[in-house]
RNA sequence: GCCGGAGUGGCGGAAUUGGCAUACGCGAUCGACUCAAAAUCGAUUGCCCUUACGGGCUUGUGGGUUCGAGUCCCACCUCCGGCACCA
C-alpha cells in the first residue's frame, strides 16, 4: 500500500457524501423520517462571508463536526445545517472601493466558504443552505418586522443615537465599543435623529429569568449578558422646585441615604433645562457648557477618570423626606439615557457625588455610620458607599440601612412622593441604518393617511413582500441611506389609500438577520411561510450550539429576544433558542491575534492542500480545549500529520497479513495488552467527549493506542490472532478519531472492517478488558513516593501493607524508625508514617 | 474600580473524587536504515548533586489544613477577557 495521501482519500469520501447525501434528515411527515430516534440540532454560527474563510472558521466547524458525528454515532437524527450572514458593511464599503457590486462580491465569497466546507469534509445537509441576503429569506425578516411592528415591538422615534462619522451610519448601542465605532474604531458622534427601535427592554426581565432554563452555558457568557442588561432595583422619588412647581423625578437604587443629599444635578440633554436658567444670571453659563459638552465626543465624556464639571442653575428644590432646600446644578457626569436624566446626590455615600461636592465645595453630610478602609478617602472615613446604622436620618436613626430601606421606600409612596423602580443598563435596539447593503424596512410613509403634517407609517402588506433591495449605482453613503437616490424605487403608492408615497430608505441592522436563521433551517425552501410549525416545534431548540465568545452579548442576546418574541407570536414553542452553548477560544499566531496587517494570518486553504483537512481539523482540535485560545504551529501540524500517516500505514501492514481466531475474552500477553489498550482508549475517548468536549485528550488517547500497536506488533504477526489484535487497534483508532479526521477514518474502517464507519454506533467498551489482574501499588513513607510494587488487584489491606513493608527501598526508610501510622488506599496506595 | 478566567518542563498542554506531577504532541540529543540526505523506526529528555547506586528539589509567591495538596482554605503577585461617571 503506498503512503497516505490524503488528496485521493479525501476527494473520495467528499464524493460519496455529496452523491448519496448522507448528512441530509428529513422533517416530520416527510418521506425518511423516523419518529422513534431522538433529535439533536448541532449548529455553528454561521459565517459572514467575507473574502476566504480563515483559521477561526476552520476552528469552528471542525469543532461543531466533531459533536455531530458523535451524537449521530449515538443514535441521534442530527441536523446540522449551514448558511450565509451575507448582508453587511464589508462587502457595501468594499463596492464604494472598488465599484464591484456587493451581491457580486459576496455571491464570489459563498462560493469560497460553500467550496472550502465540502473540502474541510464537514457533514452538512447542504439541502438546508441558505443566505440571508436572498429575496427568499430577507421576505421573512421583513416579515418578522412587521409582526414586530404590529405588537409595538418596532417603533420609530427621535432619540439621541450613536453615529458612526467613517460608515456615515448610526449604531446599536452594543456596537460602540469604548466610544467607538466596533466595526472601523472611528470615534462615534451623539446625535438626535428619528430611528427605528425594537424594544428588547421589555424582555429584559424575561432575558435574566430565563437563564434559568439554559442547560449549559459558559458561565462567563451568562454574567456579561447579566451585566449588560443591568438590572438594578431602587426607588424613583420626586423633588420639587416650588419657585416653578415643577416635580423632578429621580431614580436611586439608596432610597436609605435620602436623609444624606446635600445638592441636586441634571444632565446637560435634560428637557427641563431651558425653563429653569431662562432669564435667570445663570443662563448665559448654563447654555455654554451645555454646548461645550454636545461638542464632546462619546469617548471623552465617558472618560470616568476626568475632574467633576458642572454649573449651578441658582435653583433649587426641596428634599421630601426632610423639606430641605438644595441647590440645583448640571453636570455631565448625569447622563439622559439612564434613569431620569436627574440626580439627587449623597456626596458621603457616593463617590461620584463626594468628587463633585469637593470640587464645588458642597456640605457633606454622613447618614450611614461606617467606613470602608479601601475606599475612604478623607479624615471622616467618607466616601462610604458601605451599610451600617443610619444616622441624621430623623426618625430612622440608629437603624440598619438595609433593614429601613423598605419603609422608607413605603413612607414615600404613602406620601405621593416615591415608588418603587427598577431601571436596566440597557436600551432598545436600534435597528435601522442609513446602508444600502441590508434588507429592506418594509413600511412606506403616506402624507395623505397621516395627521398633522406628519406623514402616515404604513407597513407593506404581507402579500406584497418582499420589499426587494433595488440595484443601484452609487454606494457610497451621504448621510442619508444611498438607497434615497434610487427615485424610481423610493416613488411607490401607498398601501392603504392608493396615493403616493415614499418608502423607508433604511435598511436593518445584519444581526435581524441572523437573529432568527437557525429557525429557517428547518423549512428552508418554504414559500408560504417563514417556517412551519410542525418543523419548528420538532427541531428547536438548538441542542448545541457553537461560536464565538465575541457574540457574548450581541447576537447571542438578540436571537434569545426574537425567540421569545416569535414565541409571544405564537409562531415558536420555545422560550430559550440555545439549549447548550459552547464558545470557542481564539487561535493566534506568534502570540498575537491573526491580522493581515501583521502578517501572521493562517490561510487554511494552504495547509489542506498541504496536509489534508483531517490533518489540519486533527491539529486545531488537539491544540489544546477547545473553549480556549491556542497559538498555532506548523511542527504541531507535522505532528498530527505524522501520526495519522502511522495509523494509515498500520492499516496497510494489518490489511495484508492474515488475521483469525482472536477470542477478545481469551487473549493473553500481547494481544490481551494490545485489546485491553484499544477499550482504555474507548472509554477515555467517550468520557472526554462527554465531559465538555475534551478534544485534546481523546485523540491523545487515540494516539497513545497506535503508539502501543507500533511497540507490540512486531511481536504480534507472528500468529493469526495477535495479528487479528493489532487489526482491531487500527480499526478502533479509525472509528475512534472518524469524528476529528473522517476521511481517514471513514478509509481505515472501510478497509478493515469493510462497510461505512458513520453507520456504526459509536464504540463501547469492555468491562472485562478495562479491568486488570494487578494494579500498581504505590508505596510511600511520610508522604513520598519510595517504591512501586505490582500488587493483585483485589489485595486486601494487611496482605497490601505486608508487600509495602517487605520492600527493601521501603526498608532503608523505615531503618531505625517507627511506624505510628498505616494509610491503605485499597487497589492505589500505602502511605507509612514513620517517627 | 467592579465582574469573570488563567498561571504546571525549552514550548502547546495532561493529571476525572485530596492519592504515582509533567500523559499526548512539539523541540532537542543519541542510535538503526542509507554512499548521503530526507522520510521512517527505536532510545533518552523537569531541575540540581552523583561515574554509578541513589538522593534532594519542583505546579506564580507566602502561609494554613491533611498521613498526603497542582487540586481545599487565607493573603498576595502577574497575565488575559468583559464592563465601566448606569445614580
């Protein structure tokens, strides 16, 4: 047999998947289904394709394969199915480069990533594919909007947004990344336009209560989402400035240090502003720092570190629970976007509070007692953000802060002037961007159906979608989405009277879109519906699902609000879309995170064509835990590549030598040690599996199996059965590392054993032959190692004690001394203890 | 600052319930094969002392619990990721 070459192999079993559609399942109540196996539902995040796909790519799903052969190999009907994420800002910035249309050149890349997949071997139901920048699938986005749109769940509203200056588009709050634009690192721009929304903060409670119902996720994931959402409880409490009877509510989450508030500060946007200082002596430098501020980039004003600014407005209003009047101020460190847009501020129990109150030179006032020896920072002990006994609290006075917070929150409401809130870190979704390559807002706007100047919102009936994407020629933005300059399209009559009308021009944020694909794989080539029910209701939820840990927050987040939205729809009969999430780490290079820029990029086209994919999936897969990053190396490629050509030409040698008469409960010697290998390298193998996808540690269990069939063979093809042995290693190391190599695998197998490898259930080992007649005893005194002793397996404790004393390595330890202590670990270890 | 995660040979990493630290792979050294090289096969490979036998030390640092700690507890150091003027 000549060496492995894993072109021919692989090309070969690439073909037998593609022909006899192996990896394809059918739906309920079509023809191949069967009601009596379990479903499992393994899905990667699909890929935005972009160019080639790189390293993390192959990372992904030779992770996501692996799981799904072994859940098939466990009797699972398992859909694994695979799309595009191809609407985006890339491939639109890319036409504005170089003129090539967007759908051109991203139809160019789907083919790369189609022909890549195929070549990587991963099983997918390719009758599934699908791309979400296809009329067939954006139809159903807009579709999904418009039943958004009809709950309230989409709104159009003026309201501050992040704006991107480079990509001229405004941005979801979780796209700013430290005051920048996520995608290009352009410092974002605050501005006031009317926007389209979804209202994810209704689900934010049901977004934190439902973690519950998750079967397993990475912890970490859980807690950024839970920080994200930032659910705090508190009280909203209103202040009242008398001189113009106007009531300025607050959110506190401290109801207890009321008492302790000496000044009170709105944000720079608040809408009240203008009354208060105008014809005041204040206005003038009122309404120049207001200004100084709007002229602020997001970065620089979010910039904690900075001195406490601000201005008095000569106002003030008065505290309810003590009728004390304090002064009013605005100040930038009070943002509109949470709470009320106001504060009342406690400077001892605050430390934001307490900076500004320095440098304003304001009262501090305790009504906590109590320090905390990290934070404090003046003589007093103050800022104490800490609980303790109140204090200057009136009547509460001497009480635990946390045991009055209730009262004091119910004597505020009884008063008319509190209750009880809860306000949450986040905001409703901006969807809406002023981009031409992104699905359609199918709604029109209508001057004639609308009121008082205002035009008419009026969503395409459901019978006229899709709102097709028009061509256009000029792509690059101006402010305004480029699709506005595509008269012909915009000019369009309205649905509902008939008259002229104009169309939204913006398109919708690419993370709708991939909010809800994992559900239209299940009814991919439905025309009437976005899915069917029947089908939904079968596969969902997804068992497994695997990505990137920097989806934590966004898309992970956003497809778990559509779920259970669509499930409000009644159209889903899950709450949770993502039973088990696995994130994979990063692989690097040199060290350093792979950029084209640096240069250290890991093209994996190049090394499948080198070494095959089995190799390069083997290698990404034994780097190290998968949930963890790795840096890559090429003698680590050469590595993996050189053991699956040992197992590859084992399986020659076996092939040719002629093998009966092995009884798997009767071997001895070699042949036993060799049999009693491949099932501890079963065992290990499956339990690593199934204790978080192990990859590493199975196939290093696979290898140490051919390592020892290489060690014992010689001796074993001197007679039929101990070749027979060696052959059942090298088939076990085939089916054993099919899910990691199925190529390979799929050829060893075939060779050996005849037949497919997939079609097998998954190995089980043997009690019998996990089992040993000895174990090795370690002895120890005082707690070191001082011998090892073949003992019987089922020794008892005086006959194990009486080995340990009897060796002479032990002797020499115990010459002179006495033994005051006997540790026996039955079937492990003897630990003396000697004086 | 707050919330996560991680520190083990020259390197990637293993150690499942508190019981043989360093599996597996890389790299390195030596040997076999070869005219030679590559490939392949085999041996050695944590550090220190020792010709050897053997001994001592070792899982970021310092303490503790235990017959026994990489694993548990306390304090600290370093690195990575997330959030960050959210009242």
């Amino acid at each position: 047999m000549s060496g492995y070459e894993p072109k021919t192999i692989e090309r070969k079993w690439q073909q037998v998947w593609a022909e006899e559609k192996t990896w394809e399942v059918a739906n309920p109540g079509q023809p191949g289904f069967d009601p009596a196996k379990p479903k499992s539902y393994v899905l990667e995040m699909l890929p935005y394709p972009s160019g080639e796909p790189h390293v993390g790519h192959l990372k992904c799903y030779a992770v996501g394969d692996a799981i799904a052969h072994f859940r098939r190999r466990h009797g699972f009907e398992v859909i694994h199915p695979m799309g595009y994420d191809a609407f985006g800002l890339p491939a639109e910035n890319n036409a504005i480069k170089t003129g090539e249309p967007p759908r051109a050149a991203t139809e160019r890349s789907i083919e790369s990533f189609r022909r890549q997949f195929r070549e990587w071997g991963i099983s997918i139901d390719w009758s599934r594919e699908l791309g979400t920048h296809t009329p067939e699938y954006y139809r159903w986005t807009q579709w999904i909007f418009l039943r958004l749109l009809e709950r309230g769940l989409a709104y159009r509203e003026e309201a501050p947004v992040q704006w991107c200056p480079k990509d001229a588009t405004v941005l979801a709050n979780e796209q700013v990344v430290d005051g920048r634009c996520e995608r290009c690192g352009t410092p974002v721009e605050q501005r006031r336009l009317e926007q389209w929304f979804l209202r994810i903060t209704e689900y934010a409670d049901r977004l934190l209560a439902d973690f519950d119902l998750l079967e397993s996720w990475p912890e970490h994931v859980v807690t950024m989402q839970r920080n994200w959402i930032g659910r705090s409880e508190g009280a909203e409490v209103a202040f009242r400035c008398e001189e113009l009877g106007l009531d300025f509510p607050v959110f506190t989450t401290r109801p207890d240090t009321l008492f302790g508030a000496t000044f009170f500060v709105l944000a720079p946007e608040h809408p009240e502003l203008e009354r208060l200082v105008a014809g005041t002596p204040a206005e003038e430098a009122v309404r120049e720092y207001v200004n100084r501020v709007a002229r602020e980039s997001v970065e620089e004003r979010g910039d904690e570190g900075r001195e406490k600014t601000g201005v008095p407005l000569g106002r003030s209003v008065v505290n309810p629970v003590n009728g004390e009047e304090i002064p009013m101020f605005v100040a930038d460190y009070v943002l509109m976007e949470y709470g009320t847009g106001a504060i009342m501020a406690v400077p001892a129990h605050d430390t934001r509070d307490y900076e500004f109150a320095r440098a304003f030179d304001l009262p501090v006032k305790r009504v906590i007692e109590g320090t905390d020896p990290e934070a404090a920072r003046d003589e007093q002990g103050l800022p104490y953000p800490g609980d303790g006994a109140m204090t200057g609290s009136g009547r509460f006075d001497g009480r635990h802060n946390r045991e009055a917070y209730e009262e004091i929150v119910a004597w505020l409401r009884s008063e008319g002037r509190g209750e009880v809130s809860v306000n949450y870190r986040l905001r409703d979704w901006l969807v809406s961007r002023q981009r031409y390559w992104g699905a359609p807002i199918p709604v029109v706007y209508c001057e004639r159906c609308g009121e008082d100047g205002a035009p008419a919102i009026v969503p395409v009936p459901d019978d006229r979608l899709p709102v097709e994407l028009p061509e256009i020629e000029d792509y690059a933005p101006q402010g305004r989405s480029p699709l506005a300059a595509a008269e012909g399209w915009v000019a369009t009559e309205c649905p509902r009277c008939g008259g002229p009308a104009r169309r939204e021009t913006d398109t919708m944020d690419t993370f709708v879109d991939s909010s809800w694909y994992f559900i239209r794989y299940l009814d991919p080539q439905n025309a009437g519906a976005a899915w069917d029910r029947a089908a939904a209701d079968h596969w969902l939820p997804v068992d497994q699902y695997i990505g990137g840990v920097e989806h934590a927050i966004l898309h992970l987040m956003y497809a778990r609000f559509f779920t259970k939205a669509l499930a409000d729809l009644d159209t889903l009969s899950v709450q949770e879309p993502f039973a088990n999430l696995f994130t994979q780490g990063m692989i690097t290079r040199d060290g350093a995170k792979m950029s084209k820029s640096k240069g250290n990029t890991v093209s994996p086209g190049e090394y499948v064509a080198r070494y095959g994919a089995d190799t390069a999936r083997t290698y990404i897969c034994f780097m190290g835990p998968p949930e963890r990053g790795g840096d890559w190396s090429d003698e680590g490629v050469e590595g993996v590549n050189r053991f699956l050509s040992r197992l590859w030409r084992l399986c020659g040698e076996v092939e040719s030598r002629e093998a009966a008469g092995l009884e798997a409960g009767a071997a001895e010697g070699q042949a036993r040690e060799l049999l009693a290998k491949a099932h501890w390298a079963i065992d290990k193998a499956t339990r690593d599996f199934e204790r978080g996808f192990q990859f590493n540690t199975a196939i290093a269990a696979v290898m140490e199996l051919v390592n020892d069939a290489y060690r014992l063979k010689e001796g074993l093809y001197a007679d039929p059965a101990g070749v027979a042995a060696v052959r059942f290693a090298a088939a076990t190391a085939a089916s054993l590392i099919f899910p990691f190599a199925p190529h390979l695998g799929a050829e060893v197998w075939e060779r050996l054993e005849g037949g497919r490898v997939w079609e097998n259930a998954w190995p089980v080992a043997d009690p019998q032959l996990l089992r040993s007649d000895t174990v090795t005893l370690v002895v120890q005194v005082n707690g070191k190692l001082r011998d090892r002793i073949e003992a019987p397996a089922g020794a008892a404790e005086d006959e194990l004690l009486a080995l340990a004393r009897a060796s002479e390595k032990v002797q020499g330890h115990l010459d002179g001394k006495q033994v005051v202590k006997e540790i026996v670990v039955p079937g492990k270890l003897v630990n003396l203890v000697v004086r």
